[in-house]
C-alpha cells in the first residue's frame, strides 16, 4: 500500500425446484454438502447447497456452495417406471415425459428455447424490458486460482487488550466458510535477518559473510512464527475440510529508505534469505508455501530495480531448487498499476525469469486506468501465466469487476483480514468490535458484504466465460466452477430487471446484495432446455444466479 502506518495492522434437472421430491432422483453433491433448499421468497435466508456450521456466536454459517464438489457428484438418476402417468411431473415448462423401456424420459425439447417460460400461464414469451445478458461458453479466459487477504488480523498486536484468541475461530470460521478466502499473503520483514532480533525497521544485518551458508542465529522468526500458529494453520485447516486447497503466498516486504540493501544489491544474499525462511517453516510446522512475493512495492523502495527483481528471483529459485523447494514467484507489485507493466517488461528480460512467475502482480494506489488494465490482461494471456491485484485499500466490487473482466484476475486481495479500526474504511474484510473485551464480535465490513456476492460462489478453479450484456446498467461475469456449475453474478447501476440466455439446464439460487439490503434469496428457478432465466435486483448492487 502507499502509506505504511499501520501495516502491522450437461443432464438437465426434471422439474422445477419446489417439486423436485416428485420428480427424478438426484444425487447430492455430498452428504456434508447437502441441504434443503431455503424458504421460497426468505428475506434472508440459508445459502443453500451447503451443510450449516455453528459459528461461536450461535448464528449459521455455510461452506460455499462448490466447495469439494465434482462434475460427476451431481448427475442424475433416472426414475424407474411402469406406465407414462408416473413420470409426468405436471409442469409446463419442462416438457412431456413418458416411461420408455422402463424409466422415465422427455421425449422433445422443452418449451420456450430462447424465451421465458411462465409455468402460471403456460406459455412462452420474451422478458418483460428485452435486457438480456447472454453467456458464451465456447469463449473463456482465466481460471481463478483463489481469494485473498494478508494474514493480519490483530494476532500481532502486543498492546493490551487485543484478545486475538477470543474471536480467532469465529473469524476464520467466517472467513472460510462464508466468505470463501482460500489464499494467504504471510509477510516476512527483511529484519528477520539481523543478528539482534527481529522487528527494527527493516534493518538488515547479514547473518555472514558466506551466502551458501546460514548461521541461523543471525535469523529470527518470532514474528512470522506467530502468524503461522495462530492464523495460517487454523486458516489451512478449514479450507481443507472444505476440499479445497490453501495457498499461502509468502511476501518479502523491507521499506529500506535512503540506505543500501543487502538482499537487492546482491542476489546470492536475498536467495539465502529465501532459503532460511522456507527452511524454517518446513523444520518448525511442515509448511511449504506455494508461491513468494519477490519484494512488496518496489517503487516504494529505490533499490528494487526491475532488473534487480529478475536477478533475485532467478538466484533464489536456484537455491530453492538445490534444497528441495518449487515454489513459484509473483511479482513486480508496484503501488502504481501503470508502472507494474513497465517493471514487468524490463525483468522478465533478465535471462530465466519468466518460466518461474506464477503471477503479474500489482496494486491500485495509482497510474490506474483501463488501458493499463487491459495490458496486465495482455500479458497475463500471452505469457501463459496469471494475474493478480494483490492490494488496494478501499476496493470494492467495483474494482473487482474491472479486475476479472479487463485483467484477467486469476487471483484476488482487498487487504487485510480483520483488525479494529474507528471506521470502516474497507482496508479489511472484517472488523473486531469491542477487540479488547471477553467477547469481541467479528463484524463483515460494507465492501465485504458485495465481495461476497462474487468470492462465494466462484470458487478456486472456476474458469470465466463470456457473457455480454444488451443493457449498460448492467455488467455481468460467468463463471463455470469445477463442480460443472455456471455462476453468473452481475453488477447493476440501479434497480431492474433481465434475462440470462444460454445458462446450461437445471436449478438456479438467485441471490442479491445493495446499499441497503444484504444476502438476500429470491425464490430458486428451474432452467429447461435453452429457456431464458428472469433476475431482478431492486437497487444498485451485485445479483448471483448460481447453479444447484
């Protein structure tokens, strides 16, 4: 960030939703991820797909609806019968079905291809205002590696009254299950490294004068070892009971002003450094991370050249690779979005460099445009790797959209995780109220709750697809998560209504957030055959259609 202060800091379904007891067998994604589907019309209500979690409060919370689920999970069985009554469900809008050799089966196409069905009045027609967001599964682009905050939510702070332990669960429990964060940006200070301890300025003091050799009482881990206890491996531990993978970014971060640095002047140094840290986690906790943030902010810090970023990581993925490690590297993370794409074109000119990047990374603090946008995207498609905002305090989904839909965004960060604030002022996904008390409460931030809307339901491996819109007050994006499930979640400048075309057959939750209402569930609809869906949102805000 710009200022530092507080850092510290295929098979369709048979009938619509409300008869799917009379109707054929469906195979639950998994007996933990089953769940009736909520009360038609709830002002707010369960998120369905998902078995219910007691968080410390007493209140529900639900895994995202995707999470360990398979594309093979959810296929249907056919129903057996005898005569054509007992597989008639009924409905209009799904079509004729009769028992042939013995199980049930539709014997043409549904009703209303391309149009709005109205089970009511059986009859087809177009929506009501022709808005029409149209999916295009035939053309795709990145596929989303995960959701993101920096591993600070106040288990750092040594002032009194902090209280971390007492609402540690409840925020990771939220986080993970509510929310959908899977990735975690773990900063190591370039003061681990100083013969005294950790924690002065980012002072550097080299352990000696051999870089293929660590004395490891010129390295100390206080810090990040209290990060990893009490927030990284209760964090990787919920998001694997939910199947997913935990991704842990470790973050090199040394704001170094106006004196040499060691580790970026000499490449032997910073791989050293690497070396130590990742030795460490492996030693202390059987932890390896998946990927490292070369240096946090170059532009911030003048001796973190391009070149020198591309000397560094072609030093330490050497080392690395020497002693057992793969990790991957994410860089340049500029503070200036426009300068990002400059830093990334001059270091992956260094010899070795581009192989080893996982992500282009950068944040929003300034040199933002649509242009630049569009080049982060350019690159990220034609060097076959991914893309990443990895900071900006005061994002919203406003930001998020321009990030997946222009950049191709494979990954995703606001900022921190929590941490008590006098304000909201959308630096953290969650804040502590009351920290200092013996029963803090998590509460999730205004920006979180339209974040929502997006990190839920597209999940780690979901890969976007096009999808235009007929109206500009409308900006839809479409995802097909690994479970096969399309999820089309769209952001509106104001109330009103469209249609979706082209949604694969089956059950939708239908799902919004605005200014003034949160999580709101609309009353589920069934998809037959190439029929339009029909969404309304009543404000600005972000409305998910979520396949079932």
């Amino acid at each position: 960030m710009a200022k530092h202060s507080w850092r510290t800091i295929g098979i369709q379904f048979c009938v619509a939703v409300a008869m799917l007891a009379a109707c054929s067998e469906v195979k639950p994604q998994s007996a933990a991820l089953s769940s009736p589907a909520p009360d038609a019309g709830a002002a707010v209500a369960r998120d369905s797909g998902t078995s219910g979690k007691q968080n410390d409060s007493g209140s529900t919370l639900v895994a995202h609806p995707d999470a360990g689920a398979t594309a093979d999970a959810a296929k249907p069985t056919a129903k057996a019968c005898k005569t054509d009554q007992e597989c008639d469900d009924a409905l209009y809008c799904s079509g004729v079905e009769t028992c042939s050799a013995g199980f049930c089966a539709s014997v043409a196409q549904p009703p209303c291809k391309g149009q709005v069905c109205t089970e009511s009045s059986k009859s087809c027609g177009a929506p009501a205002n022709n808005q029409t967001v149209t999916l295009d599964p035939s053309v795709t682009f990145q596929t989303i590696s995960g959701w993101e905050a920096v591993a600070e939510a106040g288990q750092l702070t040594d002032k009194s009254g902090a209280n971390y332990d007492a609402y540690a669960a409840q925020l990771i429990d939220q986080a993970v299950n509510d929310l959908g964060i899977t990735r975690l940006r773990v900063e190591v200070r370039s003061d681990a490294e100083n013969t005294a301890t950790d924690g002065n300025g980012y002072l550097i003091v080299n352990d000696n004068a051999d870089p293929n050799v660590i004395n490891w009482s010129g390295f100390h881990f206080a810090r990040l070892d209290t990060t990893i206890q009490k927030l990284v491996l209760p964090m990787k531990k919920a998001v694997e009971a939910n199947g997913e993978k935990f991704t842990m970014r470790l973050d090199y971060v040394s704001f170094l002003q106006n004196q040499p640095s060691l580790h970026a002047q000499q490449p032997a140094e910073y791989a050293e450094f690497v070396l130590a840290v990742c030795q460490h986690l492996k030693d202390t906790f059987n932890l390896q991370a998946d990927a490292w943030e070369v240096i946090l902010e170059p532009d911030n810090v003048a001796a973190w050249t391009p070149q020198r970023i591309g000397a560094a990581i072609v030093a330490a993925s050497g080392v690395l690779k020497q002693n057992g490690f793969n990790l991957s590297f994410v860089a340049p993370s500029n503070t200036n979005m426009t300068a990002a794409v400059d830093y990334y074109d001059q270091m992956i000119q260094v010899p070795g460099v581009l192989p080893l990047l996982s992500e282009l990374s950068y944040h929003r603090y300034g040199g933002v445009s649509d242009a630049s946008l569009t080049a982060i995207g350019m690159r990220s498609t034609r060097d076959h790797i991914g893309s990443a905002m990895t900071e900006y305090i005061g994002a919203t989904y406003n930001e998020l959209y321009k990030d997946l839909s222009m950049a191709n965004n494979t990954g995703w960060e606001q900022f921190v995780l929590a941490y008590q604030v006098p304000n909201d002022n959308a630096a953290q996904y969650y804040l502590v109220d009351n920290w200092g008390s013996a029963n803090p409460q998590i509460v999730m931030g205004k920006a979180t709750k339209l974040l929502r809307q997006y990190f839920k339901f597209i999940r780690p491996g979901a890969v976007r697809m096009q999808a235009t819109s007929s109206a500009g007050n409308f900006e839809p994006l479409a995802f097909t998560n690994q479970s096969g499930k399309v999820v089309t979640v769209v952001k509106a400048y104001g109330a009103g209504s469209f249609a979706i075309a082209a949604l694969p057959a089956g059950s939708y939750g239908v799902k919004y957030t605005t200014d003034s209402e949160y999580n709101i569930d609309l009353p589920d609809q069934a998809v037959f055959g190439g029929q339009l869906l029909v969404a309304n949102i009543p404000a600005a805000g972000a409305i998910t259609i979520y396949g079932k």
